[in-house]
C-alpha cells in the first residue's frame, strides 16, 4: 500500500488535532513522527465526518477502488491524488 494511502486509513481520531490544525502521522515510511497542516477542505471533511468510530475513513481504500473501476480508471493510485 502507498504510504498516502495507508497514512490515510492508518489515521485515528486521536491523531487528528482540529485546534492546530494539524495531523499527527506516526505510521510514517521511516518510522518518524510528523505533523502534516490541514487544508481548509480536509478540516472541513473531517469536522463533518462522525466520530463515532476509531478511524475517520474505515473503508476509503474499498470505495476508492471501487470509484476508479467504476469511472473505467486504470494506472491510477491513492497517492496520484497528492499536489
């Protein structure tokens, strides 16, 4: 699994700091704590997300390849998402 990716489903609540703004990564490729800023966009997702569950996005990876099935998608990856 790209590292976006599974940084991605790996993330927990307690892990997402909505009052700085940031993301605390520590599953990263080195092993090393850090903290990504959020976007306005990703805030807004995420704040409007429940909370009700350990992980923000339990099944993206499913849905996600599923959508580019779907759209006829080919050779594209989590991580193409990245700007």
């Amino acid at each position: 699994m790209p590292e976006g990716r599974s940084e991605v489903l790996g993330l927990e609540w307690d892990r997402v700091n909505f009052s700085r703004g940031v993301l605390q990564l520590e599953a990263t490729k080195n092993g090393s704590w850090r903290e990504i800023p959020m976007t306005q966009a990703a805030y807004d997702v995420l704040s409007a997300l429940p909370k009700d569950r350990p992980r923000p996005f339990p099944s993206v990876g499913t849905a996600f390849d599923g959508a580019l099935e779907r759209a006829g998608i080919k050779n594209f990856h989590f991580h193409d998402l990245q700007t």
